[in-house]
C-alpha cells in the first residue's frame, strides 16, 4: 500500500470535518474508501500528529462550529 503525503491526509480530514461522505472525499481525493475510513479511523482514535498543524483550516472548522450552532 502506498504512504499517503500528510497534506492528502489533511486533506480527507478537512473533507471529512467538513461533512462530506466517505463517497464524496473518494470522489474529490482520489483515494479508496478503504483508505478514507483509514484516516478518519486514527483520526478518531488520535493517531493522527498531522492533524495538529491544521492553521490553515482552523477558521474554517470555526465557520462550520457556527453554522452548525445556527441550525440547531
């Protein structure tokens, strides 16, 4: 099985905080679901130190947090 770069990681990750299906992150990534539920699963079980950089998106996940919060 092929190493995936970090910023492909990230990049499931972001799709994936973003609420975006296993189908749809397959879709735009390029990668198997065997692959996305991989990520997301050391994601979920903290296995994930790429994720601590994610400056880039943190205004993002803020914007979703608030959205989400406007909805209930």
């Amino acid at each position: 099985m092929e190493r995936l770069l970090a910023k492909k990681k990230l990049t499931i990750v972001r799709l994936y905080l973003s609420g975006l299906s296993y189908d749809g992150i397959v879709a735009k990534t390029h990668v198997s679901k065997g692959t996305v539920a991989n990520v997301v699963g050391d994601l979920k079980a903290g296995k994930f130190p790429e994720a601590a950089d994610v400056s880039e998106d943190i205004e993002l996940l803020r914007e979703l947090s608030l959205d989400l919060k406007r909805l209930r």
